[in-house]
C-alpha cells in the first residue's frame, strides 16, 4: 500500500478528492485556461452545432490524466445548455448495461465515459450503431428463437475521454467526429490554475508562491491543486496562513516533493539506478525490487515522469540514468553517462 504522501504527485484522482475537485471545475469555456488549441476546436464545433440546432459530432478527449478532460465534458454540456449522465468504461461490464443508459438519454444530453477504452467488447459494439443510427438493437430470448427488437434513440452526443488512446479499436475511434489531445501545462498556464483555485478556496496565494508550486506539478493542474490545499495547510498551522515562496518551500519539503516534483519513490528509483547499478543498464525488475516496490508501480508511476523529465531512459537493454539524473542527486555523471546511443534506440 503506497504511503499517502506519494499520492501527490500522483495525477490519477483519489476518491477522497472528488468532491474538491468538482468544487474547483471551471464552469464555461472562458474560465479554462490551458490547451488553447483543443478548446479553440471544440467552441467552433459546439458553435457550429448550436446554429443547425443539431448535436455536435462525438467528441474523443485523449491524454493524461488529470489535464481537463471531464472539465471540458462538462463545459461542452453547460455551453449547449443540455444535461450530463456520466459514467465510466469499467462500469458498463454488458452489452444491456449500455442499452439501458441509452435508452433513458433526453434528446441533446451528453453522455460521458470516462476511460472509454477499458468498455467492455460487446457493449462497445452495441455503441457503433447508437453513434451512428441512433438505434440499437436489443436481443430478446436465447439460442434459435432470439430476435433482436430495434430501438430508437433520443440524438445525443457521446463525449468518450482516455487516457490511454492506443488501445481504443479502429472502428470506435472512427466514429468520433471530433479528436482532441490534451498536452501538459507550462508552468505560467499553471500559475493561472492555481490563482483561480486559491480564490475560490480563499487561500492567500502571492505570485512567488504560485510559481514555487506550479514549478513542482508537473505540468498537471489537478497535482498543482493537491499541492496547494497541502500548502494551505502548512500555511495555516505552522505560519500566518500566507503562501509565499518561503513557505511554499517549506511545505513540500514536509510533504517530501522537491523542486522539479520528484517524490519519495521517484527519487529512490534515480538513487538506487546512479548508486547501486552505476546508472544502469538495468531491468525494470530488478530496479522494482531494490526500490521495494511492484514492477507495475515503478513503470506506471516512477517512469512516466522521470522520462519525461530527461532523467531515465528506457533502452531495449534497461533503465539508464541521463547525465541531468546524477546531477539531480548532487553527482558528477561519469563519461559513459551520456544516455542511449543510436544502438540502444
């Protein structure tokens, strides 16, 4: 069980959170801030729509998590004035799972499926028809003497998010009008996030706080507000309820993220590569069990940042630790520390 302080710079939602985050959501398009492109995209789709009085096409969100994809699901509903039925793709296990929700939509709603990927096959096939026809067709009975009984749907539009866009089938891929990508958030974009969210937590957030915060999210706005209720709190308790850089510093130092938001198990897994392996090769199982942890933990939590930070590469032989890794940890990378040559890719 992974010890809580990990959990923050962890960019899946915990379930304690939920009712925060909503709290913090942006309501209207104009109160998003970051991916400029994507939100430009998709108010001339809604606007388009709005006009025709027609449902806009079917809208795919892929990326991260934790960038904004169920706060513009929730826009695109509020700018079309029209409700929202959310749910998830593990949460429809059958094909009459999907068909009941479905069938209960009111003309225009939204629907939302969050990690639409892991939807089970059959309900998945169930959903080519409903996109396209706005029918399905409902099996009756078993063996020889099923029939299928046609029912037409009320237009909706589906607005599908994953985070893992790869493994999402041809055909249901091709049946969303409209593809999305949300990227990560540069530090200033962040700093905007995190104005508005002490506003609306009431925390008095100065401009040198914001950025020593937002310099530690990577790139992700719900960890640059996990970070800021974590700093609140030290703020609150052990200085005068101001967030500058100083104490902003101090917190994390409590909450053991350092500056460029490495925590405890990133930084043991760049430890135990430069000290122990000499900065690699190494394989991802035995790192896993110097550090302590599940090969799934250190691939899909430790490695994802730490590559995209420049700190480890991943090379058909093993983890190798970059230059910029030992000097993370204070160390003088040696000469073969250079990362993965042209035969290593």
């Amino acid at each position: 069980m992974t010890d809580p302080v990990e959990d923050l710079v962890d960019p899946v939602a915990l379930p304690e959170e939920r009712e925060v985050e909503a709290s913090l959501r942006p309501k209207r398009f104009d109160e998003f801030v970051g991916q400029p492109k994507v939100r430009e995209q998709l108010q001339l789709v809604l606007e388009s729509a709005l006009r025709r009085s027609r449902p806009p096409d079917h809208v795919l969100l892929s990326g991260p998590p934790g960038l904004g994809k169920t706060s513009l699901a929730m826009i695109i509903a509020a700018e079309l004035s029209t409700p929202i039925r959310v749910t998830s793709g593990p949460a429809i296990e059958r094909a009459g799972d999907l068909a009941a929700l479905l069938t209960s939509l009111t003309p225009g709603e939204v629907l939302f499926i969050d990690e639409i990927h892991r939807i089970a096959r059959p309900a998945e096939e169930l959903l080519y028809m409903a996109m396209e026809d706005f029918r399905v067709d409902v099996m009756v009975g078993k063996g020889p003497g099923a029939t299928a009984i046609p029912l037409d749907l009320a237009p909706f539009t589906l607005v599908g998010a994953t985070t893992r866009a790869g493994l999402l089938t041809g055909p249901l891929r091709d049946r969303f009008g409209f593809t999305g990508h949300m990227d990560f958030y540069d530090a200033a974009e962040l700093e905007l996030v995190l104005r508005r969210s002490a506003e609306l937590l009431a925390v008095d957030l100065r401009p040198d706080g914001a950025t020593e915060i937002a310099g530690r999210s990577r790139g992700t706005p719900r960890i640059a507000n996990r970070l800021l209720r974590r700093v609140r709190d030290f703020a609150e308790v052990r200085a005068d309820g101001v967030v500058t850089e100083r104490v902003a510093r101090a917190a994390l130092a409590v909450y053991d993220v350092d500056e460029l938001g490495l925590d405890r198990l990133d930084r043991a897994v760049l430890e135990a590569l430069v000290r122990r392996f000499g900065g690699g090769p190494v394989g991802v199982g035995t790192l896993a069990v110097a550090v302590g942890e599940e090969v799934e933990t250190v691939e899909e939590v430790a490695e994802p940042f730490l590559v995209r930070a420049g700190l480890l590469a991943r090379t058909p032989r093993g983890r190798v630790a970059t230059p910029a890794a030992w000097r993370h940890l204070g160390l003088v990378p040696p000469a073969a520390a250079q990362g993965p040559t042209l035969f290593d890719a």
